[in-house]
C-alpha cells in the first residue's frame, strides 16, 4: 500500500455523512480521505485489501500525511481538526464516475460484480450498503464500458468497532440483493441462477486468500493509529473466518437470492 503527502490546501469538502475532503497529493491525484474516526478508516482498509483479493474492481488507496498548513478553513468548517491530521488518513483516488441510486438504469459491464459485492458484504456485515445508500460508483472506462466500483466501507462488521461484538447476519433490507437496481441488473431470472453459482464457488478459495493476506495487511496499519493489530487479527479469525459464518453468509446469500431476484 502506497503513502502519499499533501502538496495544497484543502479546498473541496463532501456532503456525505463523514464530510470526507479531497486531498491532492505529490503525484498529482486527488484522493478522498477519511480522518475523523480510526476504527472505521481500520475497516476501510480491510475492506478494501479484501475486495482486491475478491478481484474486485476498486478504487486505488493509499494512507497520505496532510501538512497542518494543509488543513484549511474549509475543512476546519465542517468538522474536521488539526489533530486528525496528525496520523496518516486513508485515502481513495478520486474518479470520475455517477454515484448510484433508485434511479440509475445504466447496466453495468460487470453485472456479474453486483452479486459479488452482495456476498461480499454480507461477509463483512456491510450495513451501509442498501437502498438507502448505495455507496456504488459507475465509473466509465476507455472503452466506453461502465464498471461499478464500491465504495465507502466503514459501517462493516454491523457498524462496531471490530473486537466489540459478534457478527450479526445483514437484515435483507441491509442487503444490496433487496434494491432496486440490482433487481433492474438481473431481471432475467436464469442469468441470476447461473451468476449466483459462479459468485458462490469462488467465495471459499476468496475467503482464504483474505485470510492468508491478513498479516500483511495488518502490517499496512499505521503505529500513529494506535490500534492493537493482534487482538483485530484474532477477532477477525474467531469471528470472520469461522465455519459457521462461513455456512450462514452462504445460506443467507441464497435465501435473498432466491426471494428477491426469481
């Protein structure tokens, strides 16, 4: 994982519930980074080192060290303060891209991702994930395809700090399956019984590249964050990686599947 610093003030805040700021940084991209809360930028990068082994298109990240000249009025405004900024924050690059929502009807390239992200978060306990807030971005490519990206993972492990509590199973409206859109993405019934098996026999052989990468995620963690690393790692094993979330993600899987997409 890569580290980047700031090289100007911040000028662009979002108007979403953390008020992330757009950063730019000394190769000459902007990233959205998140800096109020720790434990949520710790699930941000899990998620996101996850969702790459998942093969999973997202956008790049990195931790990046905004100069205290850096934090501005802007940001200041709306919350945010200096001493935020005196860790490194995560960092997502900005893409041009159309959130989506209730009513987007552009289908994407990858429809087959949509199903993957639904696994996926159901894996993690995602509550932030539903038709109420998509946190999906559909990003064109060069050659004119669109592929959704997500985004915006900080409500995993059923919004707790991880070590908390044990795993709850996502209520199906918490579920990306019960939308709208993913019911527009696969209106037709057989494509959904094929892209669901696919989606099912890749999730074990994910699961254990997750879990033989933990380690070296971990080590992505930076000090300044002040998080105990062995006790999230042992967590994550006795709760994330067990046989029996393992059997109740893919039978909860099925279960929306089966009521909401057939």
């Amino acid at each position: 994982m890569y580290s980047h610093h700031s090289i100007e003030a911040i000028e662009k805040v979002f108007q979403t519930q953390e008020r992330p700021v757009l950063v730019s940084c000394e190769d000459f991209r902007d990233y959205v980074c998140k800096y109020r809360f720790v434990d949520r930028q710790l699930k941000e990068l899990i998620a996101w080192a996850f969702l790459n082994k998942w093969g999973v298109s997202v956008p790049e990240a990195c931790l990046i060290s905004v100069r205290r000249d850096h934090v501005s009025d802007v940001a200041l405004g709306v919350g945010a303060r200096y001493d935020y900024f005196e860790r490194p924050v995560f960092g997502s690059l900005y893409l041009p891209s159309v959130e989506i929502n209730n009513l987007t009807y552009a289908k994407p390239h990858n429809r087959i991702d949509l199903l993957t992200i639904s696994l996926f978060d159901l894996w993690l306990a995602n509550e932030d994930r539903n038709h109420n807030n998509y946190n999906l971005l559909l990003v064109p490519q060069p050659n004119g395809k669109k592929i959704i990206y997500p985004i915006d993972h900080g409500s995993c492990f059923n919004s707790s700090r991880i070590g908390t509590d044990k795993l709850e199973v996502l209520t199906e409206d918490d579920s990306l399956i019960s939308t709208d859109f993913c019911k527009k993405v696969y209106a037709n019934s057989n494509v959904v019984a094929r892209d669901c098996e696919i989606v099912l026999a890749s999730f074990r052989k994910n699961v254990r590249l997750c879990k033989k990468s933990l380690p070296e995620i971990m080590n992505f963690v930076p000090p300044a964050w002040r998080i105990n690393v062995q006790e999230v790692q042992s967590w994550l094993d006795e709760n994330l990686f067990t046989e029996r979330w393992l059997n109740l993600t893919e039978s909860t899987f099925r279960e929306y599947v089966q009521l909401y997409l057939h």
